[in-house]
C-alpha cells in the first residue's frame, strides 16, 4: 500500500512540474497563430508567467481588422484535467453601443477533460448575467441570459435574438 501512495505521489509531483514548466506563452502563440486563421488578433498584450497560470494585460482585440474590445485581464490556467480561460474588465467598441452596454465584468470559460465535447462558461456585465454552453462536436452555442434593467430598457431589440423563457431568462441557439 505504500507503494501504491509512493508511485501516485511521485506522478502527482511529476505532472506538477511539468505543468510548471511548460512553455504556456509558446501555447499562447500557437492560439494567436489559429485565432488569425479566423481573423480574430490580439494586440499589444504583455504577457506573465505565473507558473501554472499565463496572465496576459492590456490587450486589444480585433476582428476582421476592426477594433472590437479592449481586454484588461486575461488568464489562463492550466491544469491537465480542468482549465480555464478568465477575461476581466473588458470594454467593448463603441461600435457595438447600439446593440449591448459596452462594458462587461467578466467572462470565465471551463474545459474539463471529464466532458471533453462541451466548454461551459459564465459572464458578467452590464448586460446582466450570461451562462454559455459550447457543444463542440455538434457546433452550437447556447446562451442563457439573466439580462439586466439596462439591458431590458435600452437594448430591446437585441434581446429580440433571444427567446424568453418562463422564468424571465433569455435564451439564445446559434450554430457555429
């Protein structure tokens, strides 16, 4: 039995360091790189270390060329079975202000290898609370949407995209 606790200990600590030591802003680099193949460029961001996590500061974000967002925060943390993908203070182009409040708190996106075919995640802004639901073998997206006074008084033809549920949520279907 000591054995068995030795040899798992032993992994345990491998799978640590090795964790620790991966070359996560050369994996950032490899995300940029697949991001550009559809027209999503990050910009000017700094990137840190922080052994198992890549925070990545002051970012812009682009698509197709325009500027879309300003990304204060972004981390990335790495776990072999559980990692997540944080965006703070984020400030959405004025481009956009006739469709959504412009500033969102943030979003947190999860992938668990114990449910490899979906990334769950959540967000907080302005426009109220979201939870997001990616199925990737099927391509959808689903969005559930607690929308804010703002969001409900300002922006009523956006959340036209959006079903309304019984219990006052907002529901959104998309493939992808």
């Amino acid at each position: 039995m000591k054995k068995v606790a030795l040899v798992l200990l032993s992994i345990s600590v491998f799978m640590l360091f090795l964790l620790y030591l991966l070359p996560k802003e050369n994996l950032y680099y490899l995300l940029e790189q697949n991001l550009k193949k559809e027209s999503v460029v990050f910009s000017n961001e700094k990137l840190y270390d922080r052994g198992l996590q890549l925070e990545v500061m002051d970012a812009t974000l682009f698509y197709k060329g325009i500027e879309s967002a300003e990304i204060g925060k972004m981390r990335f943390d790495f776990f072999l079975l559980y990692n997540t993908v944080v965006f703070k203070e984020i400030k959405v182009a004025t481009i956009a202000e006739s469709f959504m409040p412009l500033n969102v708190k943030s979003v947190e996106l999860k992938y668990t290898v114990f449910d490899p075919l979906r990334i769950r995640g959540k967000a907080e802004g302005e426009f109220g609370e979201a939870d997001i639901f990616l199925h990737l073998l099927e391509k959808k997206i689903r969005v559930i949407l607690l929308p804010s006074e703002i969001m409900l008084q300002k922006y009523k033809n956006s959340l036209k995209q959006f079903k309304k549920s019984e219990n006052g949520e907002y529901v959104y279907e998309q493939n992808i």
